[in-house]
C-alpha cells in the first residue's frame, strides 16, 4: 500500500488477465450461433448444461465483493458477518421450486427478462416498467462494488500510493471486459467463469490451510478474535449475542428471496439448457456455500494476524502477509476475475431488461433482431462505464448505500414474479401499487436509520427492512386484488397457460 510496485505479483496478475481476455474473444466462437440475435448474445442461446450453468452461476453470485465485503464484515461485526452462509443456503430451495417454472414458461413465448415475463402474465406495460426499472437500478451500484474489489486489488500491487494509478489500470481492465463482451456477450463470462471459479477455490482452500498453521490454528484464530471484540467493548462477537437473532434471521431471509431476482442471476438461469439443469444446480451449488463459509473466516484471521489494514483491504493485506508475492499475485487475479465475470453477466442482465422492457415498447415496436441485439451491446456499454464512473468520481459510500438499498427494492418484484409463477389471483394494478409502496417504504426506512438495512419493530426487534417492505407490498396488492374482484373488473390478457409452466415437451 505504500506505492511500490509489486512486479512478481503484477506480472503473475497480468498473465492469467491476458489469459482470460483472449478466452473472453475465444468465446464468440463457442457454441457457434448468430449473436445478432439477443437470445443469443444475451442468453448464449439457452443452450448451457448442467455443468457450464454450475461455473456460470457460481462465477455470477460469488463475486469479487464477496470475497472483499464478507470478511470485511466478519472483521468489524462478528457473527453477523456470517449471515451470507444461511442466506445461500435457503436460496437453493427457492431456486428448485420456482426458477425451472420461469425457465419453462420464458422459454415457450421467447421472454428473456423478467420485466418480459411481468407484461405477458399480467398484460401490463407498466408492472414491466416497473420490474425492469427496479432491476436495473439494483444492478448500477453493484456492478460498481465489482470495480471496488479491483481497485483494492491494484491498490494491493502498488498503485494505491498515487490514486490515478489506480483508477488508469482499472479503466484498462474494464474496458478490455467491455470489448469482449460486446464481441462474445454470455458465452465470455460464461468461458472465463471456468478459470475464475477455479482460481477462487485454489486461493481459498490455500488460505485456509495456510494461514490459519502460521497463527496457531483455528482455536488460536478464534481466540484472537474474541479477544479482540471483547477488547472494543463491542456488541460484535464471534457468537451471536441476545437481540441478533432476529436481525440474522431476517436479514438471511430476506437476502435469500432477493437473491435470484436480480438481473444477472435470472439471465445465468434463464441461459441453461432446461429445467432439469436448474433443478441439478439448485442441489450442487451448496457447495459454493461452503466455500463462502471459508472466506468469512478470513475475517477472523485478519484480526489475529494484525494485517496492518482495515475495512475492505483487510483481505489483500492478509494475501501479502501470509503468501509469497508470485502466489499473491495469483490470489488478486483470482479476485480481480470475481470482479470481471458477475459485472459481465450484470452488464447484459441490465441490457436485456433496457432493451426489451424499455427501448422495444416505448421507441421503437418494430425493431428486428439485429436492431434488438445492436441496442443491448451499446447498452451493456453504457452500463460498464456508467459503473465505471460511478467508482472514479463519486465517494464509494454511495455505492455501498445504493448496494444495500438493492436487495430492499428486489424483494418488491417477489410478488409480481414468484406469486405469477403459481397463481393467477393478483391483480396488475394491485401488484403494481403495492410495488410502488414498497419501494418507498423501504426506502424510507433505510434513510430513517442511515442508509441501514435493519429497522427496530415493537415487540420484534431489528427486523430487515426489505421483509418490512415486502409484507406492506403483498398486503397493499392483496387489498387492490379484493376490491377490484368484489367489482367484477376485467382482468388484463394473460397470454400464459397453466402448461406453459410444466416440464412438457415444447411444440413447434
């Protein structure tokens, strides 16, 4: 962190970049297809199986910020960093019941986002709008948390004594990933997911093992740690104290529902091959969990290490501690790769829904498919370094709040989304009003705490604000649903059956 180039590292960094780089160009040839047509570009065709869905997924919701923010929260909170492990594990669940029903049902009428599944099920520009709208705006602050892993990376190899350093190398490397993206679309991250996902476990399992042999072991980690909380006087622990659990709870919970309504998770779910590879993946991909277990760990380990850092450097700081500076420099790369694939697989989620949901219905009806595929490739484009200079210019707080904020706004699509894959009971308008409550709502109450994802409730505690939000949005829906039934008004046009949604064969 002082300014001087670490060049072993750098350079072990830039071979295995320039090795993904031309695997992201490598890629517009795999799977060989006509990526002037979005479904294409933006979805690889739908073709994926089993196990490229595996690496896809797990390099889309395993980031590069994971890898930094979770241990950074261990560090500081304790136990309650370790709310991702719980939350991953309930997704899974939710992935098996509701995502190959999506999968089914967008595959039959050609939807590729969600905001396409919103207007046919429920013949409703606007709740399209909205779905779409929301998912982008969740989407901005956390492809920019993907640069902040990078740029703590490169600060870590030297460039952090002068700022511009910094900021001139993580410009190169976004755009290298803005250019291959725009040539291979979802078959790059989806290519270059193998190596990252690879890397990330090597360097786990190695920090693991390593790290912990050179403190003492875990027993001495643990005990460094509790010492350390109890020094501080703090709440934080390494065990969860009385008035927690209901934040841990809901936190996970809420986290858990979110997770795949994102952008880039329904576009890594959408882009397999069939139900059957969702369902295999919602069993297998546990074991990323387990692995993010691990990396929380590295919390701890910092603080009986003393690395001489704090917030998200902690973990850079622990890598040039406790490793020689080529394998260092293997470890940034496999962070910096965290960084590249999800805020690829981001950047087209966030295409797909601007083009589809926005730019078809509201500027031009009649657009072809080249026409679709060229708005969303200078979409993606947008995107990246609309991110880009979110990170440069503007104080990171902004988008660590706006990050939080997302997963608050996500859970008000739940409604229109997950109750529209089993019933057909809710209204468009009432879904729609109860959206724009709870996006409100939450968002309110975020503010009200200082842009803090817990809100206090009589009797319960701190409770998430996003399941606070999400009750309000479905109560509010529910009521609009009851009037407007008891008044006998005519629905919108549902173009869906209830088949659609089944593992049937697909008819031509």
């Amino acid at each position: 962190m002082n300014g001087t180039i670490h060049w072993t590292a750098w350079a072990v960094f830039a071979a295995f970049f320039a090795l993904v780089t031309v695997l992201g160009f490598a890629a517009a040839r795999w799977k060989r297809a006509d990526l002037d047509h979005l479904h294409e570009w933006g979805l690889g065709g739908r073709r994926f199986g089993t196990l490229i869905t595996w690496f896809l997924l797990g390099g889309d919701l395993y980031t590069a910020y994971t890898v930094i923010a979770v241990p950074a929260l261990v560090y500081g909170a304790g136990a309650m960093g370790f709310f991702a492990m719980p939350y991953t594990i309930v997704a899974y669940p939710f992935v098996f019941a509701v995502m190959p029903r999506l999968w089914n049902v967008c595959r039959r009428h050609g939807w590729l986002t969600l905001g396409d599944f919103a207007e046919g099920r429920y013949g409703s520009h606007w709740l399209a709008l909205a779905v779409a709208l929301t998912s982008v705006l969740a989407t901005m602050p956390y492809i920019a948390l993907q640069l902040v892993g990078m740029q703590v990376v490169f600060e870590a190899m030297g460039f952090g004594g002068v700022r511009q350093g910094a900021e001139i190398a993580l410009a190169s490397a976004f755009v290298v990933l803005a250019v291959y993206t725009y040539t291979s679309g979802l078959r790059a991250p989806a290519m270059i997911a193998f190596v990252k996902d690879a890397m990330i476990y090597v360097f786990v399992i190695a920090a693991v093992v390593i790290v912990p042999a050179k403190l003492g072991g875990y027993g001495a980690v643990f005990g460094a740690a509790d010492a350390a909380f109890k020094a501080k006087g703090s709440a934080s622990g390494i065990l969860l104290h009385a008035g927690q659990a209901m934040p841990f709870a809901t936190l996970a919970l809420g986290s858990a529902f979110a997770l795949f309504l994102y952008p880039h998770a329904v576009t890594g779910t959408l882009a397999a091959s069939s139900g059957n590879a969702i369902r295999r993946n919602a069993i297998i991909l546990p074991a990323y969990s387990v692995a993010l277990g691990l990396i929380a760990l590295m919390g701890y380990m910092a603080i009986a290490a003393n690395v001489p850092a704090r917030g998200n450097a902690i973990v850079p700081a622990l890598i040039a501690q406790s490793f020689p500076e080529w394998f260092a420099g293997f470890c940034y790369a496999a962070i910096a790769l965290g960084a590249l694939v999800p805020a690829a697989i981001m950047s087209i989620g966030a295409a797909n829904l601007v083009t589809r949901n926005f730019w078809r219905p509201y500027v031009n009806r009649a657009m072809t498919p080249k026409q679709e595929s060229s708005v969303a490739k200078a979409t993606s484009l947008v995107v990246k370094f609309g991110a880009l200079a979110f990170v440069v210019f503007l104080p990171l707080e902004y988008a660590i709040n706006l990050q939080l904020l997302g997963g608050i706004w996500m859970l008000q699509v739940f409604p229109t989304v997950v109750f529209g894959l089993f019933m057909r009971w809710f209204r468009s308008g009432g879904l729609l009003a109860g959206w724009a409550f709870g996006m409100t709502l939450g968002t309110a109450l975020s503010a009200s705490v200082g842009m803090k994802p817990i809100f206090t409730l009589p009797e319960l505690g701190g409770v998430y604000i996003g399941l606070i939000a999400l009750v309000a949005n479905i109560a509010l829906a529910a009521l609009i649903t009851v009037i407007a039934n008891a008044r006998s008004l005519a629905r919108a046009a549902d173009v869906t059956q209830s088949a659609d949604y089944e593992d049937a064969p697909i008819l031509s």
